[in-house]
C-alpha cells in the first residue's frame, strides 16, 4: 500500500476535508475498515458524524464491528431506523454478538427478525456464555465433514469458496460431536479413496479443543500457539459448536492488554477519545476517589510526626525521595509479577522462589541507591546523620515495594479483583506509608 496509508490517522488529520474524504474513499477500495475505524474514532464528535454519514452502506457493518465501544454507540444513536435496517440486513451472528452490547434490546430483536433462523441459532447459542468465555465468541464459517468421509470428499469440499484462515477440515461423528482435524495439504495429493482419519493425527487428543467454558483470553493464546489457523470449539458434551481463527484470537489478546493497560489508571478500554466532559469525568471519578482516601491515609501518617517536622524542616523536603524510590520499585515488580499472572507464569510452585528473587533485586538497589542518596543529602544539608537516616529509609522502602509487588497482584487476584485495575493503588498506598513512617520514625529517633 502507498505511503500515505502507513499512519493514517496522522495523515487523515492533517489534510484538508475534501483530501480526507479522498483517502478514506481510497482505504474502503482497498478494504482497509480497521484503518477507517482508527480514524472515525480520532476525530471530534461533529466531524465523525458528517464522515459517516458519507460512508457507503455497504461498508458500514465492517466498520462498525472493529470500533471500540463509546464510539460505535455515537455512530449507531445517530443512524435512522431505515439505516439500521439496511445495516441489520447485511449481517450475521457474529456481527451482531459483536454489537449488542451497543445496541438496545429493541434494535437488537429487530437485527435478529432480519437473519435466517440458522442465523438466530447461532446468535442464541453465543448468548449462552458470558462474553468472557470462549463460547461467546464462536465462528461458524468452517469446514466439516463426517468423519467416515474419504479424500474425494475433502477435496470437493475445497473447491468451494474456503473461509478466511482455514488450513485443516474437521470431522465429526453422526452425533455432531469433533472427531478430528485433517489438515489441509494432507488431503491435497493424497488417494481419492484414503479415509480421512488415516490423514488425521495419530491420536485425535493431540489436536487442540477448546471448551466453550475457557476463559476467552486462555482460548486466544492457545489458538495463537497452536500453530494452527483456528481451533474447534465444543460445548461440554464434545458437540463441535464452531472454531476461533487467529484473527478473533489476535483481537480478544489485543483487547485485553489495551484493556490491562487502561485500566492501570482506572479507565475503560471502550471509552471515545472524545466523549462528552460529564461522561468521561463520571467514569474517572471513582478511582479518583479511592486515590484520595489513600492520600488521606498517608497524610495521616505523615500528621503523627508533625512536631518532627516542625524541627527538622530538611525531612519534609526529603520525604518525596523516599516515597518516589519505593513507589518505582514497586511498580517495577508489579508490571512484572501482573504480566507473569496474564501469561500463568506465576504459579504455586514459583512464588516463594519469586519472592525471593524480587526481595534480593530490591535489597541490592537498595544498598546501591541508599548509599548514594545517603552521600549526596549528607553533603547537601551538611549533616551526616540525616544521610544515613534517608539512607536507611530509602532501603527499607524500596525492599517493601519490592515485597508489596510480589505480594498484591497475587492476593488481589484470590480475591478475584484485577490487579492491573487496583494494583497500583493498593502499592503507592503502601510504599508511600511505609516510607513516611520509616523515615520520620528513624528521625524522630536518631535526629
């Protein structure tokens, strides 16, 4: 593709209306919807809508289902009812999972009188399972055969048109339940009267399944690792209910670490660039709450040290240095130790040795970065024993936040609360405490 199309939204942004509208025009030849997605959601509310409201019809259900959340829902409350119509016609189940959440119950029951009853089958069948299960999330664009079938058969099965990333059939028993997987290239070559089973895998259990009950993100990974281009998925009595290709895997992953990483600071990965002030304020306020409790409960530490502070003015200037090291430190470990949960690296066998790994870094920067933040205090107020004081906290500190970033994602995550939503807070709280206390304690004590 031309250059212009490397980063779109720079590019889209930057011209004038009419070039833009040239250039999205061009991306929706080439098919290019994400692209076009990336830069509906970019522009100002006012904008977007005069862009879609150009957008060819024909285009719009392939746009609509790569958006985030906030401004899908600004698109689809804008669009008329005969919109939605011409829009509800051109989809399938899969769409419409994809979708429902931003549409009303009433949209949504006409989007379903618009589909072919094995349509609706497949959208009622995703309904059964939560959104965060693999089942919710199944596509039914695969090929099947029974598993009595020969050669002749699979390879008159692959002149039809062949579904976007296939590579293996799938066989299944008179009761509809997965047999096995034949790959593709085994067929092709192979004696019109060989049974299909004889291409399949040695043993049946090899191929990957997934269960409709996996977590949807366990499901994606296993599916990117597999090597394979899509999984079978069945239900709990072994009935095949469809597959996970690479391409829904790769957004289920991608959605969740967009998702671990907004919610690091409390937020929703749907939210709209530019939602409306009260919207976007109201979805901040809460952490922003529980973010002033905390600061409340440092406060309160540092007020028990007040007549302290009153007589050494040089700790008060101090007391960020000793909360900010401890804070990083923590952080450092917690990104590492969330990432390791994600992954299922972290496990009962591994946390002591984690543990012990993470307290041993953190008493060696500790040292490293106590002695010189220690020399460094020491010389600028001209006195050594507030040096050893901060020295001494910053230590003590940067261990804790060490300790604090195996300790809390772990337990957040027996408590079945995200980490990655709370974790940071739970940690500032903590290596912010345990820093004033050390540092006003040890110069209460020794100054």
């Amino acid at each position: 593709m031309a250059d212009e199309f490397l980063n779109p939204v720079d590019d889209t942004i930057d011209v004038q209306s009419q070039e833009q509208e040239m250039l999205i025009g061009r991306m929706l030849v080439h098919q290019e919807f994400d692209d076009v997605a990336l830069i509906l959601e970019s522009l100002p509310l006012d904008k977007r809508l005069e862009r879609w409201a150009k957008i060819p019809t024909a285009s719009r259900l392939n746009i609509l289902v790569v958006m985030r959340g906030d401004p899908r829902e600004t698109l689809l409350d804008a669009m008329s009812l005969d919109e939605l119509d011409a829009l509800f016609q051109e989809m399938d189940a899969e769409d419409l999972v994809e979708l429902a959440d931003s549409l009303p119950n009433r949209l949504v029951d006409r989007a379903l009188q618009a589909m072919d009853s094995k349509q609706r089958q497949y959208y009622e069948g995703a309904q059964k399972y939560a959104d965060e299960l693999a089942g919710h999330w199944v596509d039914h664009n695969q090929l099947i055969l029974p598993q009595n079938a020969k050669v002749r058969d699979g390879l008159r099965l692959l002149r039809r048109e062949l579904p976007d990333h296939v590579d293996a059939v799938f066989l299944i028993n008179r009761a509809g339940h997965f047999s096995r997987a034949v790959h593709i290239g085994d067929i092709i070559g192979a004696p019109d009267h060989v049974p299909l089973t004889d291409l399949s895998e040695p043993d049946p259990h090899e191929f990957l399944v997934i269960a409709a009950s996996d977590s949807a993100v366990d499901a994606a990974f296993r599916v990117q690792k597999s090597g394979y281009s899509a999984l079978p998925v069945v239900d709990a009595q072994g009935l095949l209910l469809g597959r996970m290709d690479v391409r829904t895997a790769s957004e289920i992953v991608n959605e969740y670490y967009e998702g671990q990483i907004m919610a690091g600071a409390g937020m929703d990965e749907d939210e709209d660039l530019f939602s409306p002030v009260v919207t976007s304020a109201k979805n901040r306020a809460f952490w922003l709450g529980i973010n002033l409790l905390t600061a409340f409960a440092a406060s309160w530490f540092i007020g028990l040290f007040t007549i302290t502070l009153q007589e050494i003015v040089a700790l008060a200037v101090l007391m960020p240095i000793v909360a900010s090291m401890g804070g990083i430190a923590g952080s450092q470990t917690l990104t590492l130790i969330i990432r390791g949960l994600a992954l299922g690296q972290v496990t009962k066998d591994n946390r002591r040795a984690l543990l012990k790994k993470e307290l041993s870094v953190g008493g060696l920067n500790g040292i490293i970065w106590a002695i010189t933040v220690g020399i460094i205090v020491s010389i600028w107020f001209a006195n050594p024993m507030i040096g050893v004081v901060i020295a001494l906290a910053i230590l003590v500190n940067i261990c804790a936040g060490a300790l604090s970033g195996v300790l809390i994602p772990i337990v957040l995550s027996k408590l079945k609360l995200d980490p990655a939503l709370s974790g940071s807070v739970v940690l500032t709280t903590v290596t912010d405490i345990v820093g004033f206390v050390v540092f006003l304690g040890l110069g209460s004590l020794i100054l």
